[in-house]
C-alpha cells in the first residue's frame, strides 16, 4: 500500500511532472516507457530509502490539457507525415518502373521469359553453343542473381558490360566517341539522296550542322508546260485586239466613267432614301473601291470614297452604338427594335471597314508600296492617298460623337507632321475646326494626348504648326473664379420628416407633384454639366503644359519654343499659382542668353505679365527686367520684316502697363509715351495708328502726361534718349514735337490721332475722336488698317478726269472773230476710233 501511494505522484496531476512528458516522440512511445521505467526504479528505490522532496511546482489543469493536445497533435503529423512518406516512395517507383518499360519499348528487347517460345530459345542456344557458358558451370549463387536482375525493370535499361551502379547519373565529362558510339545505327533501305549543305546553326549544345535535299526536276512536266503556253500564245496570236485611235480611247473611257457614275449615284439615293432597309448596298458601294480597269480606276476610286463619305455624314446616328451583351441578345424583342439593331451593327461594321480602307490607301501611298495587280501607278496612288486624308478630316470634324473616332485622331494626329505640306495643311485646318466647335471637351482632350505622346515620341522633333493648334482651343472660357449661379446653393427638396413637420396635407400634395415636375425638366436640360466642362478642360489643359514644360526643360534649342511661347502667353493665366516662381526663371534666363529672336522674346515678356495679371497679384515679384527688356528693344521695329511684330508689342504694353497702372511708376510711364511717339514715325501706317491709341490709353490713365505736351522742362536733369533704364532717362524734361510731324501724315486716320493727342486727348469737345476710333482697342486698329491685301483704308477718293473738248469761255484764249468762224466751219461730230482702227489694219 505504501508502495502504491510512492507511485501516485507519478501518474496522478498532483505530482511531479518528468522532463519530456510534453513531447511526443512517435507512435514507438519512448517517453512514456521511459517515464514508467523511472517511476518504477524510484518506487523500488523509496521501500528502502527516505522520498525524495519535490522541490518543482505542480502543473495545472490547464497546462496539462494543453500537453495532451500538443502530443495528440504531434501524433496526427506523424501519422499524416509517414503515410506521405509511403505515398511518395510508391509514387517514385511507379514512375521509375513505367520509365524503364517505356525505354525498353523504345530499344525492342529480347523477352526474358522462359516459359514463353522455348524453341526460339533452344534454337538459339545450340547456334551459341560454342560461345556461351554452360549453365552447369556457374554456381547457384550467380544463376540466382541473373534471374533476380531479370525480374528487375532496371536490368533492361542497363548496360551490362558497365560496372556502374543501377542508379548512377551519366557523367557531364563523357568522350564524344564515346557518345558517338552509342548511337544507334540506321540500315541503309533507300538509295542515297543528293544533300545541299546550308549554314549551321549554333545551340547550346553545340553546332547543328543543315542540310537539305536536292530538288528533282521532272524534265517531262516541264515540256509538257511549255507546249500548253506555246499553244495559248498561237491561239491569241491568232486573234488580235483591235487597235483604237486615241480619240476613241477617250470616247471609251468617257463612256465607262459616265456608267460608273451613275452606277454610285444609283446605289447611294437608294441608301439615303431608306438607310435602315438597304444598308447592305454599303458593301456593293464599298467593292467598288477595288477597281479593276485601270482607265478609270482611280477616278472611280476617289468618287467612291467621297460617296461613302457623304452618305455615312447623313445617315450617322447622334448617338455612339454600342455592342449588345449576350443577355439583350438572348431576350426576345420586338420586330422594330431588332430591325434597328441590325441596322445599327450593320452600319458599324460597314463604317469600320471603310476607314480601313482609307487607312490603308494611306499607309500604301506612305510606304511607296503597290497592291498585287499594278492597276494604279505610284503616282496616282497620291491622289488617292489625298482625297482619303480630306474624308477623314471631314469625318472627324462631322461625327465626333460617333464610334471610332478615337481611331480617325490616331490616323489624323501624325499625318499633321507630314513632309507633304498639303496633307500637313488638310490635318491641321481639321483639328482647328475641332478646336472650335467642340464645347464639351471630349474630343480635344483626345486630340491633346495624341499631339503630346507625338511631340514626346518623336523627340520633339516636329513641325511647329503641330503645337499651335493648341492655340485654337476654346480654354479661355473657363475662368478660376465661380460664376454666381455656380457659387449660388442648389435648390435641395425636402425630406418627408419636414414636409410633415411645415406643411399641410395638401401642401404636401402639391409640393410633390412641384417636385417631380422639377426632376423631369432637369432631366430634359439639354445643356451639359458645368462641372463635367470645367473637369475636361482642366484635364486638357494639364496636358498641354506638361507638353510646354517638357519642351521649355529639354529642348529650348527646338524649333518649337516659339509656339510654346505663344501658348504660354495665351494660357498662362489659368495657370496654377505653384509654378509661377519656376516659370518666370525660366522665362527670364531665355530673354537673358540671347538665343532666342525678337518675336520669341516678345512672347517671352507677354507670358511672363499675364502670369502676374492673373493669379500672380498675389506674389510679390519685380519684373522691371521685363520692362527695361521691352523699353530697349522697341527700335528694333521698323517698316520692313519686324512689322507684324508691333501686335504683340501693342499687347505687351496694354498688360504692362494700362492694366497694372497701380504698379507702374510715372517715370517708367512718360518714357514709354516719348519712345512709342518717336516709334510711330518710322513704320507703316497701320503701326502707327495702333501706336497712338496706346498713347491715347496712357494719356488718358495716368495723370500729369500732359507735361510733354509743354516746352518748359520739369525738375532736373537733361532727356538721355539712349539710355536703356526708363526709370532714369528724365522723359519729363523732354516734349512730344513728334505730334507735329505726324499732323502732316499721308494717312488721313494718323492725322487725325495725331491731331487728338497734341491737345490732350480730350474725350469731349471738337478734338475728340469719332467713337469708332475711340472705342476700339490698339489690336483691333492695327488689323483693320492692315495693307495685306495691298489695300488703303480708308479707300482713295478718285478723280475725275477733264473732258478735252469742253472749254469754258472764260478759259478760251481766241479772239471772237475766230470763234465765230471755227464754230461755222467745225461741227463736231461723235468720233468712232475703232472704226479708223479696223480700217487701218486691213489696208
């Protein structure tokens, strides 16, 4: 009994827990018999002796349990781990075994069975008899081996002359006789063909040399070829084509151009008569573009491509088709609805294989290719390529809203860098004209991507006409700050918690039908969403600048700076506030290195002060650079080339100074007004009178300009005239004598300015100016007297002539006498000197 008690600390939880009882260590169970080995020595062990203390803490309840999962657990593994020990070892041999009967398939062994054609075996034995060993001469032990390696698979995969084990990899470092060698070997069945050697190939093995067998002519085939051509050559000699006069050529073709035409005109008024129910004649239309008859052929073609281009303008949805899905196909609708879809995906597909068509006319032209039957020359091929660019700059301008219209940009948008200037011209004048008329902004935003992934794709090596189609995009109507309406809050409808709370029940009743009313007519609004716009074109416009900015930091050498330039100047206003300290840099180190021509510096100096009229207020930026730039360089005009520089001219100073007059000093004012004076002598007539409406604007803006108008000099100093600073030139001790000399222009408006300005400018009184001239700005006066168009305006009075015959008798200087004797001798008579004429050159 007490030996019983000595082991219950052992197996019960209240005793001491031996090392290793939470381990697992197999379904052997080595901890458990070596735990129960130690209690039973420690029991024998405390009859004699006194029990140890136990001296470590009891385990708990729940470590216990935890234990006893853990082994459960490890048990599980163990179990699942040796079953897929097993199954991968029987895998392995299955795969091995299936190996080496498919190579012994592969070498046709001998069959190893005994039982099987004994006679063979006999038969073979008695032949061997002399070479091989008799069986009664091997021991028991090494017959015994041979049949056990002959029920292995491996023995029949194995090279039994080698010592090598069963298993042993092939060695990397093997003699190439060696491989040779074993290479089986082919019985020569068929006679030896002729081979060509062809050039080897080289792989990772090694050279693979080529060869190739010697085509055999059949030299009776050839003859019997040439006999049928000998005889179809007789027979065609034996009927000659009429030969035709050039006149009746002409007449033929003529006759067949007419029937082809009408043939067109034919199949499109029946398409356009009932597009749904004969848009398959599309297709006959189409074929028509593969003309055969090379006398018409490309008239035809051209005429077609029109054709389809016109008819496809009238008949195009205003509305994108789009493809029906898998379920609105399997529902059934009815006859109208099914009729319209097959006309639609007929219309679209047609629609698509026509700009195919035009694509490829074009890519044939640009890759001075011809089709298989030489029906057109390479010549005609660009008249073709021609009338194909012109439909689609027709298509993209017509149907923007249409399907595939993002395809027609990615024609359109390369051909606009085209070296031919035509098809240049045609592309660009159609993405003007898009420009233009697109309100929304989806189609010029798809424009802009395209030009941008061009100007970056080629290196920025464009034409400049590419970037200024920028300039024709319609930005400008989007301003930064809100409208009224759209800072306004929208009208919100009640909530039926307040319509319970403020209104009646029939308050309510009337506000719902109030309401749903409302709903319908701003879903009938046919106006586009603001905020859809101003997205657009906020997304349009970040282009655009990424493309200037790339341009200004990688290639300010490019001949594409000025176009920049002139875009900045015009979008430079709707520019984020961020990028007007790193812009203005920029600007200013182009004006400072001298590389740039006077126009590009112009544009430079109109950027830079329509940032600062903008959103620039707010910073705190001196541009006097700009203007001692634009002050020292305004003698650079003249009446010759530098001309038609004066508009931007005009337009810098109506930033720089009419429209920051609160920044502007009145030194730097009365100098602009004495140079711009003295500039208006030397140029053309429209310059001038664009020069002084500027004067006019300065005059009347600041105050105290009338001082050039006096001699008497104000303050100190001289006028220094070639002084480059505006600031310190002292213009207020100098007069506008120029205004006298301007009086006597021969143009009748400078006169009249000139007039004006010399007594003040006055808006009232007889020195004011006519309100056509006055309420005109300075740009608008420069083009209207333009003499482009060899032109004066206004237009010469003429004179009329004096008749010779007539003479007043105040101016005769003849006696009376002899007046009375020529008026009775003379009678004056209508003279016909064309009929002297006729009479002359006959004799």
């Amino acid at each position: 009994m007490a030996a019983q008690l000595r082991r219950l600390p052992c197996l019960s939880s209240g005793g001491r827990e031996e090392p290793g009882a939470g381990r697992s260590w197999g379904p052997g169970g080595g901890p458990a018999s070596a735990r129960s080995f130690r209690c039973g020595y420690r029991t024998r062990r405390g009859a004699a002796m006194k029990p140890r203390k136990n001296t470590k803490r009891v385990p708990s309840f729940r470590k216990l349990l935890r234990t006893s999962k853990l082994k459960l657990d490890n048990k599980l593994k163990n179990k699942q781990y040796k079953q897929q020990s097993a199954a991968k070892k029987y895998r392995k041999e299955q795969k091995k075994l299936r190996q080496a009967v498919r190579d012994a398939v592969c070498r046709k062994p001998f069959p190893l069975e005994e039982y099987k054609k004994k006679h063979v075996a006999e038969k073979r034995e008695e032949e061997e008899e002399d070479d091989a060993l008799p069986l009664d001469m091997m021991d028991e032990d090494d017959l015994k081996l041979m049949e056990d390696l002959a029920q292995k698979a491996s023995f029949l995969t194995r090279d039994i002359s080698s010592t090598e084990p069963v298993h042993v990899k092939k060695r990397k470092h093997e003699s190439v006789i060696e491989k040779y060698e074993k290479m089986p070997r082919r019985m020569k069945t068929e006679p030896e063909k002729e081979l060509i050697h062809l050039l080897p190939i080289k792989d990772k093995s090694g050279i693979i040399p080529q060869t190739m067998e010697k085509p055999v002519l059949n030299v009776e085939e050839d003859e019997e070829e040439d006999a049928e051509e000998t005889d179809i050559a007789e027979d065609f000699s034996e009927e000659p084509l009429p030969v035709l006069t050039p006149e009746e050529m002409a007449a033929q073709r003529k006759i067949k151009l007419q029937e082809r035409k009408m043939h067109i005109a034919a199949i499109a008024s029946a398409i356009l008569s009932d597009p749904e129910n004969n848009i398959k004649k599309v297709k006959e239309l189409r074929a028509m573009l593969m003309e055969q008859d090379p006398n018409v052929a490309v008239i035809v073609r051209k005429l077609v491509m029109v054709s389809l281009m016109e008819i496809f303008k009238d008949i195009v949805p205003s509305y994108k088709i789009r493809p029906l899905t898998e379920a609105e196909k399997a529902t059934k609708v009815k006859k109208e609805t099914q009729k319209l879809r097959e006309f639609e995906e007929g219309l679209v597909s047609q629609y698509k294989f026509y700009l195919e068509n035009l694509e490829q006319t074009i890519k044939d032209w640009k890759q001075r290719k011809l089709k298989k039957s030489n029906v057109i020359s390479l010549k005609a091929y660009k008249g073709l390529a021609e009338i194909a660019v012109k439909c689609l700059c027709e298509l993209l301008v017509a149907v923007p809203h249409f399907n595939f219209h993002n395809n027609i940009i990615v024609l359109i948008v390369p051909l606009m860098n085209d070296t031919s200037k035509t098809i240049s011209e045609l592309c660009c004048e159609a993405v003007q004209k898009l420009f233009k008329q697109d309100k929304l902004g989806f189609a010029s935003l798809g424009v802009v991507k395209v030009v941008s992934g061009l100007v970056k794709g080629r290196n920025y090596n464009v034409r400049p006409e590419v970037l200024k189609v920028f300039l024709h995009l319609r930005i400008k109507e989007v301003e930064l700050k809100k409208d009224s309406e759209d800072i306004a809050p929208k009208k919100k409808f009640m909530t039926y918690k307040e319509k319970r709370k403020n209104l009646s029940r029939m308050q309510r009743k009337w506000k719902k039908a109030e309401e749903k009313l409302e709903r319908e007519l701003l879903e009938a609004e046919a106006s586009e969403s603001k905020e859809k716009k101003l997205k657009l074109h906020t997304e349009t416009l970040n282009v655009v600048f990424l493309t200037y900015f790339r341009i200004l930091k990688k290639a300010q050498k490019s001949p594409l700076l000025p176009a920049v330039l002139e875009g900045l100047a015009k979008f430079a206003h709707l520019l984020n506030v961020e990028f007007f300290d790193d812009l203005l840099i920029v600007l200013h180190s182009l004006i400072a290195s001298g590389d740039l021509s006077y126009r590009e510096s112009l544009h430079c100096i109109l950027s830079a002060f329509h940032i600062l009229s903008g959103q620039g207020d707010v910073l705190n930026i001196d541009p006097m650079k700009f203007y001692t730039h634009l002050y020292k360089t305004l003698f650079s005009l003249h009446a010759g080339a530098t001309n038609d520089d004066i508009k931007i001219v005009l337009q810098c100073l109506d930033v720089m100074l009419a429209k920051r007059r609160k920044q502007v000093s009145q030194q730097r004012a009365l100098a602009f007004l004495k140079r711009l004076s003295t500039l208006a002598l030397h140029v053309l007539p429209n310059s001038s009178v664009g020069i002084l409406a500027t004067n006019r604007v300065l005059m009347q803006t600041f105050p105290k300009m009338d001082l050039l108008l006096d001699n008497e000099s104000q303050g100190s100093g001289v006028y220094l005239p070639e002084l480059d600073e505006p600031e310190h030139c002292n213009a207020q001790n100098t007069a506008l004598w120029e205004l006298h000399l301007l009086q006597r222009h021969y143009h009748p408006t400078v006169q009249k300015f000139a007039a004006h300005l010399a007594v003040g400018a006055p808006d009232e009184g007889s020195r004011a100016l006519s309100l056509d001239l006055s309420r005109r700005p300075a740009t608008e006066l420069f083009e209207a007297y333009s003499m482009k168009g060899m032109t004066f305006n206004p237009p010469v009075p003429s004179v009329t002539p004096r008749r010779k015959d007539t003479f007043s008798k105040k101016e005769s200087c003849l006696s009376e006498e002899l007046q009375q004797h020529i008026s009775k001798t003379v009678t004056h008579k209508n003279l016909d000197f064309a009929k002297h004429l006729k009479e002359s050159s006959l004799s």
